[in-house]
C-alpha cells in the first residue's frame, strides 16, 4: 500500500470522493482518499528495523525508522505505540488482572509477579525523533504516549527514529524465551508497534491477556545472532547465501564468524514476528499456486514422524481454505514449533509440538485458517473476538472433518455444546463484551470460540449453507487487506441472501437472549407451535402422519423479509410479537419435530420434538 503524496495532496485539495481502490500486485490497496466523503481509509506504515540479541541473557537493542502515513481525515497531534513486553513485569496489569480473576489462566496464574529482574520482559524507548526533530514521550504500561513535535496532516508521512532496548521475558504467555518444550526464542510483539487509529479514533488497550490490532504496512528487518541459531517466522528471507542458509533445501552451512545477520522483507502485513532455536530442524513442502511451506522443529525423534506428516496435511489445509475462502497472497508459510499452544501471526503459527498427530494436525488448521480470519480479514481482535476466533473455529472444523476423513454430519456440534452450556449458566455476556472485560476466562472462550462459531453455523439455518458459502467468500474478496467490522459480514451475507439480518446480528452478538421455541400443542391436522425465548427465528419443521409420510415446512420469520431456498412447503410468515403461530396439516399428524437439523442453537430441545 505506497503511497503516493502528490495524488493524495490533489484529492484533498480537491475534496474528490473515494474512488474504488485498485489493487497492487501485492495485493493491497491504495487506501489515499481524505474527502469528507470518503467511506473508507486506514492508515499505513513502513517499518525499517535492525536489532542485535543477546542469546545468553535474552537482551537486545534496536533501531526503527517508521514511515507513518496518515490516510485519516484528522490531523494527528499524537502517536501512540504497543510495549507488550513491559506486560511481563510484577504488578502489571496482565499479572494483577491474573491475580483477581475467579478462573485465571493457568498458563499465568501468579507466575508473572513472581518473577526476577533477569526474567522479566521489558521494552524501553531510549529515543524517538520525529522528522529530525524530539518529541515528548512517556510510557504507560504497556503504551508509550507520544506528543508530537508537529501534527500530521491528512496525507502527510511523518518519519520516526527510534532507538530502544528489549529484554525477553521467561515464556508465560505467548512470547518468551525458553518454552515448555526447549525452544528458546518465541519473538511475538518484540518490538514497539504503532496502534492502530480508524474511524473509531485510536485503539490503545492495555496489554492484559487477549489479542491484538494492527496498522497494515510493510515491514524490512534485520537480526543480529549466535550463528548456531535458525531462525523462521514473517517474511521472505533477502539474504540465504550471505548467511550460507539453504532456506529452500533446509540445509545450513555456517560461516566464519560468531554472529549471522538474517534479512527479512515482509510486504502488506501488520505484524511481524520470528522464533529462533540452534536446534531447530527445518523442512520446506511446496503448497498451492507456488506457496512454500516451511516447518520448524525441535530435533527431538520422539515428535520426528507427526511432523513430517503434518506437511503434507498442511498443504491440504492451504488448498482447503483457498477453495472455500479465498486465494492465500503470499509466497510462503511457516509453521514454526514454539510459543505456549497456538497463536497466529503474519505468514506464520507458532504452536506447542509435542502433541499426538490428530491434536498437531487440528492447532495447526485452527492457526492457518486465522490467515483468513483476522490476518487477511483484519478485525480488531481485542473488540470483535468472535469474528477472529469463532470464524476461524467455523472453517477449520469444516476443514479437519474432511481432510482427517471425520465424516461428521454436524461437525459444529462440539461448539454448541459450549454455547449451551453458557447460556444457561447466567455467566453469559453479549458478544460485544471487550475480550478483557469478561467476568471468566471461561466464558470469553465459550463465546469467542462456542458462540463465535455458532454465528456462522446457524446463518446456515437462516439463509441457507450455499448462501453462507457465498457469503464468506464474498467477504473475503470485499474486505481482505482491511479492517472489516460486525456490520460488514452482516450486509455481506444480506447482499448474498437478500434477507434482511440486522435482527440476527443485534440479537446474536450485541444481547444475550436466546433462542427457544416449542410445540405447544397437536390436535388432529393443527399444529400449534411457541415462541419462548426472546430471540426470533425462521422455522423449519417436519410433520409425520399417523399415514406413514412425512412433510417439511418452513415457517418464514416475518422481519428476514425474505427466505432461504428450500424444497420444504413454505407457510405464512410468523411475526416475532406473535407468541404463537397456528399451522395446518393437510392429514392427521402423528409427530413433529422442529428444527430436525440442529443447526438452531434452541437451549430447550426437550420441547422441540412432540406426539399427538
């Protein structure tokens, strides 16, 4: 995503609408329109960095050089940046938090405020010019506070030089050094990472145990490090015969010298990161359309074999999530051993490896489809975890069921069993509950993921399983390489459908009621059926006659305005207000069912199925 200044200065002098965005080879889009009328910008970044590390105290000093481009229609008096490291520190708000939640996570717990001065994760800014010039700055935890020298004007760059110096911590969460597993560098959110400002203004949480948000851009890094060690991660490598590495064979020669400088160009990312292990076993596997994929690993026999099983199961993921989402635009893909479970990154997952094959095949579906699903598809994982992880849940069950051969009818099921389980523990909250703000780690993982997921599953109910089909794809091709937000899977799947949804995604996401409907009573052909939840929904129902036949209808919900294609026998629409809709059968009914499908998340299915 260039920028180009003069074109952006005649747009704005101009007050031109925002044309439609044409798209770079890369991949990315020229998001440079300031008009008042404009119904989409994003702001853009350019990363140079350099930095040297220590591998026998896990320290390291840095430089930046960041290019910030502001697309915004507001001149910008202040900055801010991300010290995520400085989370790992006692008395942080990630420790504190882990100390007084009822359920702390217990890859946390207490082990945060317990550790040393040498244990901790830090990142200290030593200094920041803008332009040439000082600006005034101070850190907040885990934000550094930025006071401009000079505002930056609506498609104007600054350029900001920064010095700064980083400790990586013992690994709790995420990143650290020296995991459960012996890899000794997990270098995820290392270095000071601008926050993202948008249409809702800046996006600075405190970090305190969820995910992240990001400015789209291009990132040039440099690592200095013990020659022994192998590094993989975000990017493409500039630099394999300089360093005597063979990054597409795997094999490594070393130089002379104690210390090897690995170049990494990564381009329309917003994010980057890296894992570093002298003992890292590396094997590539060519994927789809050209993609290499690479495989780091500790050189342990006992995980050997479930790991050069896994590349060519991840090559079937890869062609999986091209076909029913949209293509992959990088050139390559690594899945690297390290971290704490299983996190996704820019081109790139790092996970636990000790793990039996299914459980080593199934993280590493769940972290590449979250290419799609918050990489490409950059939500604001911090505000909308659902769509980050209950999408990629969604995709990556489809996935596992046929490429593990699970030949599972529902393969949903294991999701709503979570959803049900929290809706009727009264420790729900709605969907738009900040991921930090939940009252139980628990329930953030039965809704981020359980309900999450749900959303995408019973839209198949609602519009129908082809139209959702649709519907992802649609969205992908719409809003790859930005930052879509609930409304916009919600109008995608409308302009699929042409239902009308904003019930379904007020209801679903931004409530916590739910869905229960019944059958109230069979007298001859009359079936009466009841709304007892507050959440509406369409109905599908299958009648069987005391003749032997059966018959499928489906009972429209009045506000779709629409309905799904369905070879079922459609009746007249039900008005959620109405509590109870009267149906008649053209024979004596023996029995109905409503929803024989279990696709609605109804939390009272006792009262779904009844005889006369």
């Amino acid at each position: 995503m260039k920028i180009f200044s003069k074109i952006s200065i005649l747009l704005l002098l101009a007050f031109v609408a925002c044309k439609p965005q044409q798209e770079t080879s890369s991949g990315s889009k020229n998001m440079t329109s300031y008009s008042t009328s404009s119904t989409y910008w994003q702001q853009h970044v350019d990363y140079k960095m350099s930095v040297d590390m220590n591998v026998n105290n896990y320290r390291y000093t840095g430089t930046q050089k960041l290019v910030y481009t502001n697309n915004s229609p507001d001149a910008l008096d202040k900055v801010y940046y991300h010290l995520y490291f400085n989370a790992f520190q006692p008395g942080s708000e990630m420790d504190v938090r882990s100390r007084t939640i009822s359920d702390p996570s217990p890859k946390i717990g207490s082990r945060i405020s317990k550790l040393s001065d040498a244990e901790i994760g830090y990142l200290k800014v030593k200094s920041l010019m803008q332009n040439g010039q000082k600006v005034t700055y101070t850190t907040e935890g885990t934000i550094l506070e930025v006071t401009l020298a000079k505002p930056i004007q609506p498609g104007k760059s600054a350029t900001f030089d920064m010095n700064f110096d980083g400790q990586v911590p013992v690994q709790i969460r995420r990143s650290g050094r020296n995991n459960s597993e012996g890899v000794a560098l997990s270098m995820t959110q290392w270095y000071p990472k601008m926050a993202e400002y948008d249409f809702e203004g800046w996006h600075t949480p405190p970090y305190i145990g969820r995910e992240f948000h990001g400015v789209w851009g291009d990132f040039d890094v440099k690592i200095t490090i013990d020659k022994k060690y192998v590094l993989g991660g975000t990017g493409y490598l500039q630099n394999p015969n300089e360093i005597g590495y063979g990054y597409e064979t795997g094999t490594v020669k070393r130089p002379e010298g104690n210390t090897l400088m690995w170049h990494f160009n990564a381009p329309n990312v917003h994010d980057f990161t890296w894992a570093a292990d002298p003992d890292y076993v590396h094997d590539t596997y060519k994927g789809e359309n050209g993609v290499t994929l690479h495989f780091l690993y500790k050189n342990d026999p006992s995980i050997k074999e479930n790991w050069k099983n896994l590349q060519p199961k991840t090559a079937e993921m890869l062609s999986y999530f091209n076909k029913h989402i949209g293509q992959y635009p990088y050139k390559q893909y690594s899945v690297i051993q390290g971290g704490d479970g299983g996190m996704e990154y820019a081109m790139c997952t790092l996970i636990t490896g000790k793990r039996k094959f299914g459980s080593l095949v199934g993280v590493t579906s769940h972290e590449l489809a979250h290419t799609w699903f918050q990489f490409l598809l950059a939500t604001n994982e911090s505000k909308h975890e659902w769509m980050d992880e209950g999408f990629t849940s969604y995709i990556s069950d489809q996935c596992m069921n046929e490429i593990m051969n699970m030949n599972r009818e529902n393969p949903y099921k294991g999701s709503y069993a979570a959803y049900l389980r929290l809706a009727k523990s009264g420790g729900e909250q709605p969907l738009t509950t900040h991921a930090d703000r939940y009252d139980y780690n628990r329930a953030y993982g039965a809704s981020a993921y359980g309900k999450g997921e749900v959303f995408l599953a019973q839209l198949e109910y609602v519009i129908g399983k082809e139209n959702v089909e649709k519907t992802l794809k649609k969205y992908f091709n719409d809003f790859k390489f930005k930052h879509p937000t609930p409304n916009d899977i919600k109008r995608t799947a409308e302009k699929v459908s042409g239902i009308h949804l904003d019930w379904y995604l007020t209801d679903w996401a931004q409530t916590t009621n739910t869905i229960d409907y019944g059958v109230k009573e069979i007298k001859g052909n009359t079936i009466v059926l009841e709304r007892i939840g507050r959440m509406p929904m369409p109905i599908d129902l299958t009648v069987n006659y005391t003749d032997g036949s059966s018959e499928n209808f489906y009972i429209p919900l009045r506000m779709m305005r629409g309905e799904k294609p369905t070879k079922a026998t459609k009746k007249a629409d039900w008005a959620w207000a109405y509590p109870t809709y009267s149906l008649k059968a053209s024979k004596t009914v023996k029995s109905v069912e409503i929803d024989p499908s279990q696709l609605m998340a109804d939390i009272n299915r006792g009262n779904n199925v009844a005889r006369q």
